[in-house]
C-alpha cells in the first residue's frame, strides 16, 4: 500500500532514468516521451550540459536566502530583461506561486498609485493558471474549485473569444486581464495574434494591466522565446516556470518598470525562489533555449509535425476532429473522450497526456529529433487505424 496521497489517478507505471527524448521503465521498456512532465524538460532527459551544471553548482553553493545578493539570480534576470519586454523580475519555484505573485504586483500597483478599488482581475472561464487558492478562482472552473471554499474573490471571467462579453465585464474595479497566451489545460487555444493586439489596445483605453500567463506555453515553446512576441504586443506582467528550468524548479514574472514600482521591500517574497542553484540551471537553459538558432529548429520541426497530423487527420477524420496549437504545444482534438486514445499510445511506447475538449496534448523537447518526431507519427497512424469508435 502507497502511503502516498490519493489526489494524483497515477498510471501503474514507473521510470529508472531517462535519456533525451525518451524514458526507460523500470521493467525494462522503452518509451518515446512525448508528455516531457508536462512541458517541464524543455531540453528532454538528462541534457549534459545541465548535468554538468548542477554537478558543479551543488559543490558550491545551494541556499542562501534573499537576505543577501545572489549573483546567478542578477545574471538571470539580466538575461531575462535583454531578451524581453520586461525591466525587472521576480524569482518564483513554480508556475502557481509565479501566477499568484503576477496576481499581487496587478493589484499592489494600483495601490501603490491611490486606487486600491481596482482589484479585479478579469480571466477566461475554464482557463488554467495554478492550483493554489487564488489560482483556482483566477481559472473560473467549477470543478477545480469544488470543495475549496470559501470563494477567493476579486476575479471576474469570460468565455474564450467573446470580445464584447469581455469589455463589458470591465468595471471601475477591473485592474487587470490575465490570459494564457496558448491555453494549456484548457484544450491548447491558441489566441490569434490579432486578439491579443486589441487586448493590449483595449487594456491601453481602459488604463489597467495585461498579464500574460506563459508558464506552459513560454521559454521557446512556441517557436518563440515568448508565444506573444509573433503579435508585437508588450505585456504588463508575464508569470513564466516549467521549460525555463529543464526539470529543475524554477519560477518567475516578468514585469515592466511601471508595474514593478509597487513591487517594495516586504510587499513579496519566496524562502526558495531564485536559489543559486536553480538559477544556475536556469541561466544555461536560458543560453540553449533563446539562441535564434535554437528557436528556428523548434519551428521548423513544429511545423513538419504539424503539416503531417494534418495528413493523418484527413485520414481519419471520424477519430480526429482537429488538430491544434503551434510549436511544441499540440493538441489533437478526437470526436470522444480521449483515455482510450492515450492509453493505446502508451500501449504502442507513445507517452501524452490529456487536456480538456477530449484533447490529447503532445509536449515533446524542443530539442526533439526529426526521427523522434516520425516515430511518434508513427505510432498516431497506427493507433487511428486500429481505434474503435
């Protein structure tokens, strides 16, 4: 018997190591990890250079507080800013914390300025931005927040795509619109570039803050560094974690000089967050992950997985309803729920895992391989020509 918590429906199935893109089990079967922890090992299995990182890192230094000045922190954050829009940064350990600090410097600017009424923060319904309290009331999903109250209040929410819905629901004490640049959780929607164009357009009228959620979707993904910068939109305030790590946790927002103003000592902190250690994982993923180089191959290759689950959607258009997402965030949308889709892939040594709109999400490495990619089509063929309706 487990001791472990029941709140995880674990797969009866375990991992000795893993390698690149793929994850070797304990009882000896190799699989072609396409799940990646859930857009977390942006540059696969045991990537050298950040073995050799951490190696050297761990016989130095791990912990030391933010009491004191941490250089591998100053140099992230300064690689962070030259890269981005942003001026300043806030290290975190995981998405949630990252969303709900993005949450408090919304909130503490319009304090900071005289105007503590403006509190709201408008969000999607059903969209996904962590687990903690606050996060799960952000979401708007009822299902994540029954059982959890009382209600967190101060957010207001929208359905996907409904502009005029949207400006309506901005009031007087509406400080910001936070929105997954790609939806994640929520069924990988990407949000066309021109609606993110009118939401900084509409944000600029109404003088509050947008916060762009790229914590799944961010740190070349996309085939972006950031999947807004294809719009040119500048954000206010981006929470970002998973791929920026590798696997090590790390988390962080972005934000612009104008917003981080608020942002004085005491307003915010983090026991962990920005620890040499994970920072200097941090900065060698980040000098991989944003060489222009780097990003045209997760195009390119994004693109050729693409163009050709388009194909094996032509064929089976009675399983696939559609194929979605850009980059290296995939979704493949089926006409009914997907567990049994994703178990037969497990089954033929595919690993993914769901999203909601019976969708199957697809998350390989950005530094995935032409035949890894080929293999995993593979292996989607034959379970489309083998699947029962």
């Amino acid at each position: 018997m487990s001791n472990l918590a029941k709140n995880y429906n674990r797969k009866k199935i375990s991992f000795k190591y893993g390698k690149g893109s793929y994850l070797y089990s304990n009882n000896g079967k190799k699989y072609l990890d396409f799940v990646m922890g859930i857009a977390v090992n942006s540059l696969g299995h045991a990537h050298p250079s950040l073995i050799k990182t951490i190696n050297n890192q761990s016989k130095k230094l791990w912990h030391v507080s933010n009491a004191f000045q941490i250089p591998e922190g100053e140099n992230l954050a300064k690689k962070l800013c030259k890269k981005t829009f942003a001026d300043y940064v806030m290290f975190q350990n995981s998405g949630a914390e990252a969303t709900e600090a993005a949450i408090k410097v919304a909130r503490r600017y319009f304090f900071s300025i005289g105007k503590p009424n403006k509190n709201r923060i408008l969000c999607i319904k059903n969209s996904f931005h962590g687990r903690t309290l606050a996060a799960i009331y952000a979401s708007g999903s009822k299902k994540m927040t029954e059982g959890f109250g009382p209600k967190v209040k101060g957010f207001d929410h929208f359905i996907f795509g409904d502009h005029k819905a949207l400006e309506k629901k901005i009031t007087k004490d509406t400080a910001a619109i936070m929105v997954e640049t790609i939806m994640g959780e929520g069924g990988i929607k990407v949000i066309p570039d021109f609606c993110l164009r009118e939401l900084r357009k509409l944000c600029d009228k109404k003088k509050i803050l947008l916060i762009l959620d790229e914590v799944q979707c961010g740190i070349g993904r996309s085939g972006d560094f950031f999947a807004f910068e294809k719009s040119k939109v500048k954000p206010d305030i981006v929470p970002i974690a998973k791929g920026i790590g590798g696997g090590f946790p790390i988390g962080a927002v972005l934000m612009n000089k104008k917003v981080a103003a608020g942002m004085t000592p005491g307003t915010h902190g983090s026991t962990f967050g920005g620890n040499p250690l994970a920072m200097s994982v941090g900065n060698k993923v980040m000098d991989i992950v944003s060489n222009k180089k780097f990003l045209n191959n997760v195009k390119k290759l994004s693109k050729y997985f693409l163009l050709n689950l388009n194909k094996i959607k032509e064929k089976y258009p009675s399983i696939i309803k559609q194929i979605r997402g850009r980059g290296f965030l995939i979704g493949i949308q089926l006409h009914q729920d997907q567990t049994n889709f994703i178990k037969k892939l497990m089954e033929n040594k595919l690993l993914t895992i769901r999203a909601a709109e019976n969708v199957v999400r697809i998350l390989p490495p950005l530094n995935v391989k032409k035949s890894e990619i080929d293999e995993a089509l593979k292996i989607i063929n034959k379970v489309c020509s083998q699947f029962k309706l």
